[in-house]
C-alpha cells in the first residue's frame, strides 16, 4: 500500500529487517513482542495506512482519505 520495502518498514519502526520479515512469514497475526507489533503498526499509520476492525466483513486495513 505505501510501497516500503522490508527495510523501509523496519526503518521507520526502529525494529530489526528480521523481526519484519518473521511477521510476513506468519499467516493471520503475527506472534512477536507486543512493543515489536505496536511500533509496526504505529509506523504503518504514520504513512497513512488505516487499520479497520471486524466489522462483519473481517478485518482489514486501507489507505486514510487524503484530507
């Protein structure tokens, strides 16, 4: 969705390339360090990546409208 690479995520997470890598690896959530995942996701939603809770449709995530 913003195009970064495995470096880029890691990067902008200030966490370890494997660390990003062992979560891609898992299929559904991954399981990692609860401070791991939230710098992930807070690194993902400062480029502008929405997470979207179930909502009867399961969850999933999409780009913020731009403003």
């Amino acid at each position: 969705m913003v195009r970064w690479t495995v470096d880029d995520l890691a990067k902008a997470a200030n966490v370890g390339v494997m660390t990003v890598r062992r979560a891609e690896a898992n299929d559904g959530p991954p399981s990692m360090m609860a401070n791991n995942l939230a710098a992930i996701r807070a690194a993902l939603e400062a480029a502008g990546v929405e997470f979207i809770a179930e909502n009867g449709g399961g969850p999933g995530v999409r780009l913020k409208k731009a403003e």
